[in-house]
C-alpha cells in the first residue's frame, strides 16, 4: 500500500515535470506557419535526402548561389506513399510549409487535379529542350506542364556473366537460358518485383510495352488496352512461375529481396533499377561479384529495349508564399548541368538532362541508361493513376500467380481503364 | 523475494519416482518456450551486430564478418533523442491514463452510477473507429491548435485511444476486490475518497500495474499517429518506431537491415528492463494488500 | 435501452429512494462523486475521439471523385461498399485471422500466465523472456517474421531444411504465416493480463481445491477459470477488437496478396493511397459497427460480472 503511494506520488511529479512541454518545440516546428524571409523549403524524402545526401548537396549549391532564397530539405520518410500522404496532410490544409514537392512520376496528374502545384507553362520551353522526353512528359498532365524533370530512373537487366555467354533479347530466350544456365550451376534462373505492390505492375508493364501494348492513346482521351496481348503476356508470366523460371520467391519479391537474391548468387537473372550495380560490386565476397553485367532489358518481340520510367519530379506547391524563387529553383534543378551531374557523380542517381549523359559514357550505369532512357516510358501520370495500379494489382497478381482466370483479369483492367476516361 | 509467496503449496505432492520425469518434462517445456520467445529476438541480435550488405540478407545467422558499425549509425542519428521522445510520451500517457483511469474504473465498478453498460459501450467505441480515417481531420485540428510536433500532440491522442483498454482493465479488477473490505473500511469511518485509494487501489495493484504496462508498450509502439503528427525532427518530437521506419540505406531502394536490427534491440532492452520492473509489480501485488485477512 | 435492465434496479430509483438508512449513507455524495471520478475521462476521450468520427461519419454521406467533392450521395457510399465483393472477402480474411489469432493467443497467454504465476527455477528468465516479442514495434516484428517466412532469406525454410517452400506466397499458407506472427507478438499481452488476475485470486481458493483431491486440470477448470472470467473477458475483448483491426502485419508481409486483405487495409487504401474520403469513411463506419457489434457481446458478458462482483459468485 505504501508503495503503491509512492508509485502514485512518482508519477505526480513526472507529470508536473513533464507538463512543462515539448523541448524547443518552436524553434524547429514547422507547421506552416508563413515562412519568413526567402528561404524556401523542399520536401522530399528518400536516402539521398538525408544529411550528407546529394539532395543535401543540390540545395547547399542552390544556397550558395542565392543567399537571399536559401533552400532547406524538409525530410520526408523513406517509402512513396508515406510521402505522398505528408504532402497531401499539407496542401490538403492549404498550407504554406512546403515551397518545393518532390513528386513521383505518378503523381503529376493527382498533384494538377487538386490544385496543389503551380503550372509551370512560363518555362516550359527552357525544361521541355534540355529534359530526357520520357521524363518530360511524366511532369506533363492535360497539355500542361505542372513539374520541372529532376531524377529518372529505368529497369536493367542483370545478367551473370560467368553462366550465360551474352544477355537475352527477348524474354522468351530468357527463360530458355536462362532455366539451362541455372539447372548446371544448381541455382534459379530469374527474379524481378513480382510482389502485389507497384513495382508488379511496373514489371508487368515492361512485358506490356514491349510486345507493343498500350493503355491510352496519346493524349489519354481513349483506352488502346489490348485485353489479346496482355492475357498472352500475363499467361507468359504465368507459365514462367509454373515452369520455374522465374524463382520461387518471386511473387513476394520487392526490389530488396530480388536484389539479395541475386547478391547471394541464387539467380541468373534479374529485373531491378541501377542502384544494385554498385552495391554488388562493392560485396566482395558475393559470387556475383566481378561475373555479373548489365544490359536492357529484354522485349517479347526482340526489338529494341523498354523500360518503365521511375523518378522523382519537383514541383512548385500552389500555396507557397515564394513562389518566383521555387520556381526558379526548380528549373536550375532540371536544367542547369551543375546539380544534375551532381546527381550522377555523387550519388548515381539518374539524371534527367539529356546531355549530361554524354560526358559520363565511361561510367557503365550511366552509359548504359544514356543508351536505354530515351526508350523508356512512363506510366500515365494520370490523376486515376494510383486507382489503375491497385486494379492492375488485384486482378492480374492472382492471374500470374494461378488463382484466377486470364481473360476475365485482363477484361476487368480493360473496362477500369474504359471507366476512367468518362 | 515476496514473489515466493505466490504460488503457496504448488509443488509438494509428487512422488520421488516420478519427480524425474516430471522435472525432465518441465525442463523440456521451458526450453521451448524461450525458444519460441527469445529465437526471432536473437536474430535480431546477430543481424545487427553483422556489417556488409550480403551478410545481413544471408539465411546463416552466424555469417559474419561482425562489427559493432550499426550501433554507431544508430546513434549518429540522434536515437538517444527519439528514445527521450518516446519515454515522455509514453510516460505521459502511462500515468494520465492510469490517474483518470483508475477514477473511472472506480465509479464503474463501485460507486452508483447511471446505465453502466451503456456507458462501458461508450467507452469502447471510442477506440474501435479504424485510426486512418480519423487522421486526417485530427491532422487538420492539430495543425490549428500548433500541436503538430509536439509531445502534448502525441500523448493526448494516445490517451484518449488508450483509455478505454484502462478503464476496462481497472474496472473489473475494482470489481473483483471483495466489497466487504471497502465496506469495513467505511465503518471505520473513511470516506468514499479514502476507502478508494487506501483499501481499493493497494488492492487492485496487478491490475494497476498490468494496465500500466500496456498502455506504456501500446503507447511506445503506436505508429500511425506517430509518424503524421511528428514525422521528423528528433529534437522535438519524433518518436522511435518513427525513427526506426525512416531509417534509409545509402542509395534509393537499399534497405537498411543491419541499422532497423540494431535500433530495435536498443529499444528492447529498455523495454524490457520497464516491463520487468512493472511485473514484478503485478506480482507482488498480493503480499503488499491485506486479502488475506 | 435494454442494456439498463441488468443495473440493480435500486440504483437506478436511487434518487427517489431519499430519505433511507442506505440513501444516506450512500446517496447522492457518492452519485457526484462518481460523476466526478469519470468526468476527466469522458472528458478527455471526448473531446480528442467525438469531433474526428462524427467528422468521418458525415463524410460518409458525401459522394466523391478522388479528393473532390461532387454532391451528397446520402447512403450510396454504404451501399456501394456492401456491395463490393472486395469488402466480403476482406471481411472473410479479417475473421478468420481474427478466430485463429485470438483462440491461440489466448491458449498461449493463459499457459504464459499460469507459468509466470508459480515458483521455479529460471523464473526471472522465463518471465523476461516472455515479454520480450510484445515489447517489440510491431512494424519491425512484422518485417521479421516477413524475412523468416519469406524465401529470401528463408531462415524457417533453413531450420527445417524445407527448400524453397513459399510461405508467404500463395494462399492459406500465407494466412497462416500472419496468424503465427500475430500470435508470437501478442500472446503475452493476454498473458500479462491474466497474470494479474490470477494474482487477486486469493491463495486459499486454490488450497480448498486440494483438500478435495482435485486433479490440476479440476482445479483450472472449476476453480481458476472461474474466477478469472473478468480478466479473460477483458484479454479477449481488446485482443478482438484489435485483431479486427490488423493492418501493419498483413501490409509488410504480403500487401495484402494471397487472400490477406483485411478491412483496414482496404479503409487504408481508400483513405490514403487512393483518396476517396466518402466511400472510405463509410467502409469504416461499417468496420467500426461490426467491430463495435463484436464488442457489444464482451460488454454485456462482462457487464454481469462487474455488477455483481466477485462476492456474489462465491
């Protein structure tokens, strides 16, 4: 009973202490309350956005060269959605906090439907000529322009050079060599992002395309889906899970769990984004490490090469209160060669300048993407976007993996896709 | 110590012959259960203490090379102060929860009241609206009332959230002491106030202290509060699970294993440690009261 | 309302009762007291949970396209979520997750509680060593049992030597790979609460058992369980309304895949990932009254025993 007291009498002065509140609660916060002055702020996330990253680097470059519109990094958390709902709490409460919004390439048209970013028609000509058009048009939505191309990024194929000769150039030879290659070295042949998340339909996509499917004509006013090629290419992914070429976990796979895969030597093959190439050769000890190249990525007709588009776009938040100097941050970001070498030097993140990619020809990744990002293609950056990609999810993941019907999945798709143009 | 008291006359009428067997069976049964518990914890342990990107991923836990590299990243991140975070605002809502608590279980379960039931429902369906769809407007009024990155923004919410478990908690373990004590008590001439903290709360102890440790743990590990109302900024009031989730690898996709293992054993120990502390309460709880009398 | 009927029907004409031996004793400076006592918790639950789901409920009403509102579509968002097959096999998901999980946790945690509860050898241990997966984040616990189960790396497949089995990836097994993990991370929290009620239970209630030559399964069913009713309704109510609830476990493990979407993934999905705040709203006000429903069963059951009490059952 006494230390019962006792507990009680702690805990009264805990609350007497604590009542005194939140440490340098306003020094720091920033809940949108007007900025002064110039400085602007840019939230965007992801490991280049942490200190010492080269987001960090842009904006204290950007810093130097305007002291009177300094730019700070607000980070944002590591995963797309996450972010994308912290921007969205913002500008949903119309906000001021944000001046600059890293944008997905998805977003664009989400982001221009609910009047949350400025159009950036006044300096589309300078953007549109220096930018990679892939990643032009994933900042463009109805004819406009509503964000300025930062960073891209675009699927590899990842090959093992001490088991197969040369890379594939259609996915059917893939499965060929690659269930032959794998069966003599004891291991599996391919893996890519076969988990029921974004990066599926990504991957899905890339089969897509590249037997020459298509979701909407030019400027999306009408659905082109070809529910004929994407059951035959959903069936080629089918078989490939049910006749082992592609390894047994890739239907939980992320590009995490694929990469490891391969890091530990487990596959022959493997669909991932440029970051993997640095990281294995760094391993030392991997069995990949020093037999392994990179190529673009197969096609189903053996023609040429594509790759969905990735990356991040910035934009100019519609309730910024400075808004002239976020808008000439942003068109520096995308066009001035400093910061988008920086990009590539600094961090091998894929710039979105065309011609930076010339002066880095001797760094294999980006000699390689030079040669594959003026094929890749981006996702519609439709405002229905993100409801077209669960759809993709749900009705073509069981598809592949065997638990529903082929025709009915690619059907489902085709009518979603017939409802968002409406 | 007093924990010896507990289970009076549990273990003395085996025979000899089948004592061996019976310890062996024990013994046995022990060894799975801290198997079950402690085996996934373990591995937490060898992966953060592993360096390099291939060890981490690899199915042989004892792969190395090892190293001690995770925990100086853990701590080059300001962890210390997520962990201060989370602590005051745990802490916080741990005792507002158990004060205000502990009044409203009393009521429920002694005092004369009104429609208990209907009240006890009430109570309940304030924590069963799915959390996410209750963001965005909180989101809205938070920001209104600048309690976006603050500790109060945390706690608060979480003790409103939390409160129903405690009051469901504390109410049937008031409701469980016998009334003859308060009543006697009341002959003794105490008053209602007195009869509540001097006989009731000594004796509903376990439940006290059982309460405590939830609402501490559920408060400690909440995240979707958490990471929209003070999703950066260790220095105010980021939290640990928040930290821990933000943690990136060096390049765009890369996850960081080796630094989320050791965050989180940082974070067990402690836990543990404020866990085992509140237990010892639990169970002490009956030699510290006067039931027995 | 019904629910009033179970109230000792003395307290309820307490007020026109004055004037008694018992009123005055009892009267009205225990009925303010108790208004008293449990003003700051409605108070504070009230003004932090009222605005935001009532806020939700109107919402509900309200027809949408993404974020933008179009008009108010009455109950059209309730129907077009009840008729949405996505929901029914959410729900089916969300109980049997709910079934499986909480009827192992509970077998689990009251073994735990009975454990924690005697003398022996390695008790501290024991006792920490149980604590231990609760006190886990569960975003984290998630994430590892998601490597555990998972192909790559494939520690459980390892152990076992059971090859490339695919846990996670096709159905059934990847309900029962959730299951598991839920049950690791939450039995000890019935266990704990169990504890504690075993503690209040006086020692001379167990030692009447054996003079009666009660065998240890008697013993536990006739005597322990009994008077462990409140504690084991309250576990299992909270451990209910939460599995009814599971999102973080089944979004880090299989996205949902394989048949494990559960209805807070789906309101998750209509809130945050594709905005449509009315239909969202309504798919959780319909969680929200089947879970309260669910619950509504607990609180009546426990209702019975707060109202009587202990003293009464003896």
């Amino acid at each position: 009973m006494r230390k019962a007291m006792t507990w009680l009498a702690a805990g009264g002065a805990f609350v007497l202490v604590m009542a005194a509140c939140t440490p340098g609660g306003d020094d720091n916060g920033d809940d949108g309350d007007g900025e002064a002055g110039g400085e602007l702020v840019w939230a965007i996330g992801g490991a280049e956005a942490q200190p010492g990253g080269v987001h960090q680097q842009v904006a204290e470059l950007w810093s130097e060269q305007n002291p009177d519109n300094p730019i700070r990094i607000e980070l944002l958390p590591e995963e797309a959605d996450q972010q994308r709902e912290q921007q969205a709490l913002e500008l949903q409460a119309e906000g001021s906090g944000f001046d600059v919004l890293g944008v997905d390439v998805i977003w664009t048209g989400e982001y221009s439907e609910n009047g949350w970013v400025e159009s950036l028609e006044d300096v589309r000509a300078e953007i549109e000529e220096a930018s990679l058009p892939g990643a032009f048009e994933s900042a463009t939505w109805g004819g406009e322009l509503w964000a300025a191309p930062y960073n891209t990024n675009a699927g590899f194929l990842y090959y093992r050079t001490d088991l197969v000769e040369e890379p594939p150039t259609t996915w059917a030879d893939l499965c060929q060599v690659g269930v032959a290659a794998a069966e003599a070295a004891g291991i599996q042949p391919f893996i890519g992002q076969g988990a029921q998340y974004e990066g599926f339909v990504v991957n899905w996509l890339e089969y897509y395309w590249s037997a020459g499917g298509e979701l909407y004509n030019e400027d999306q006013t009408e659905v082109l889906f070809d529910t004929e090629l994407a059951a035959q290419v959903t069936q080629f992914m089918a078989d490939a899970i049910a006749q082992g070429c592609y390894a047994p976990g890739f239907n939980t796979a992320q590009e995490e769990p694929a990469r490891n895969e391969f890091q530990q030597g487990n596959v022959v093959f493997m669909r991932n984004w440029p970051y993997v190439y640095g990281l294995v050769n760094e391993d030392t000890g991997s069995p990949a490490n020093g037999n392994f190249d990179i190529a673009p990525l197969p096609t189903v007709t053996g023609e040429g090469t594509i790759s969905a588009l990735g990356g991040f776009n910035n934009a100019v938040s519609a309730f910024s209160d400075n808004k002239d100097a976020a808008i000439d941050f942003v068109t520096w970001a995308a066009t001035d060669p400093e910061p988008q070498t920086l990009l590539a030097t600094e961090a091998s993140v894929p710039p979105t300048m065309e011609s930076v990619y010339e002066d880095l020809s001797d760094d294999p990744v980006m000699a390689l993407l030079g040669e594959v990002l003026p094929d890749a293609k981006p996702r519609p950056p439709a405002p229905q976007w993100n409801e077209i990609s669960v759809e993709m999810q749900r009705a073509l993941h069981p598809a592949v993996n065997g638990q529903g019907d082929i025709q009915s999945a690619v059907e489902s798709v085709r009518d979603f896709l017939e409802g968002t143009i409406e | 110590m007093s924990d010896v008291a507990t289970a009076p006359g549990r273990e003395i009428e085996a025979t000899p012959r089948r004592e061996g067997a019976r310890l062996w069976g024990k013994t046995g049964l022990l060894g799975i259960i801290l198997l079950w518990c402690l085996f996934p914890f373990f591995w937490l342990i060898m992966t953060s203490l592993k360096l390099g990107d291939r060890a981490l991923n690899s199915p042989d836990i004892f792969q190395g090379p090892f190293g001690l590299d995770n925990y100086r990243n853990v701590f080059e991140q300001d962890f210390q102060l997520n962990l201060r975070n989370s602590f005051a605002i745990a802490g916080m809502t741990t005792i507002i929860c158990i004060v205000i608590g502990s009044l409203a279980g009393y009521a429920l379960a002694r005092l004369p009241l009104k429609r208990k039931i209907l009240l006890l429902t009430g109570v309940l369906a304030v924590s069963l609206f799915p959390p996410v769809a209750l963001v965005p407007p909180l989101y809205e009024l938070w920001r209104n009332l600048g309690l976006l990155n603050t500790w109060e923004g945390l706690y608060i919410p979480y003790t409103a959230f939390t409160l129903p478990l405690t009051i469901f908690i504390l109410t049937t373990f008031y409701a469980a002491i016998p009334k003859e004590l308060e009543e006697a008590a009341r002959v003794d001439g105490a008053t209602p106030f007195q009869a509540f903290y001097k006989v009731i709360f000594p004796l509903a102890a376990p439940g006290v202290f059982a309460a405590a440790i939830i609402i501490f743990v559920t408060a400690w590990n909440e995240f979707l509060l958490a990471s929209t109302f003070a999703p950066r900024n260790p220095e105010v009031a980021q939290t640990v699970p928040v930290a821990i989730a933000a943690f990136t690898g060096q390049v765009e996709f890369q996850r960081p294993i080796g630094t989320i293992t050791a965050a989180c054993v940082v974070v067990v120990i402690p836990m543990i440690i404020v866990a085992l502390a509140f237990q010892r309460r639990i169970v002490a709880g009956l030699t510290a009261g006067s039931v027995k009398g | 309302m019904a629910e009033t009927r179970t109230a000792p029907p003395e307290r309820n004409r307490a007020p026109t009762g004055r004037g008694g031996p018992r009123a005055r004793r009892k009267g009205l400076s225990e009925r303010a007291l108790a208004r008293l006592f449990i003003a700051p918790s409605l108070l504070v639950m009230g003004l932090v949970a009222l605005f935001p789901v009532i806020y939700a409920m109107v919402l509900s009403l309200y027809s949408y396209t993404r974020r933008q509102r179009t008009g108010f579509g009455g109950l059209d968002n309730y129907v077009d979520a009840l008729t949405d097959g996505r929901f029914w096999s959410a729900l089916q998901f969300t109980l049997t997750f709910t079934v499986t999980s909480v009827a192992a946790e509970f077998l689990i945690g009251l073994g735990f509680a009975l454990l924690m509860n005697r003398t022996f050898r390695g008790r501290g241990i024991t006792r920490a060593a149980i604590l231990v997966p609760w006190v886990i984040p569960t975003v984290i616990a998630a994430q590892m049992w998601f490597f555990m189960f998972n192909v790559t790396p494939g520690f459980i497949n390892t152990i076992f030597g059971l090859g490339d089995f695919s846990w996670i990836g096709q159905p059934g097994w990847a309900t029962f790979a959730i299951v598991f993990a839920d049950v690791w991370k939450t039995a000890p929290f019935v266990a704990l609460l169990l504890l504690a009620g075993l503690q209040t239970i006086p020692a001379e209630m167990g030692e009447s058992g054996l003079v009666d030559g009660a065998n240890a399964f008697q013993r536990l069913w006739y005597i322990t369980l009994p008077l462990l009713r409140p504690a084991i309704l309250v576990a299992l109510l909270f451990r209910t309304v939460d599995a009814l609830r599971v999102y973080d476990l089944v979004v880090v493990m299989t996205g949902g895949a394989f048949d494990t979407e559960s209805l807070s993934v789906l309101v998750q999905q209509f809130v945050v990932r594709t905005p449509d705040p009315g239909f969202g709203s309504a798919l959780s006000t319909i969680t929200f009254v089947l879970i309260l429903g669910i619950g509504l069963i607990f609180v009546r059951m426990l209702g019975r025993d707060i109202m009587v009490g202990r003293g009464a059952e003896r």
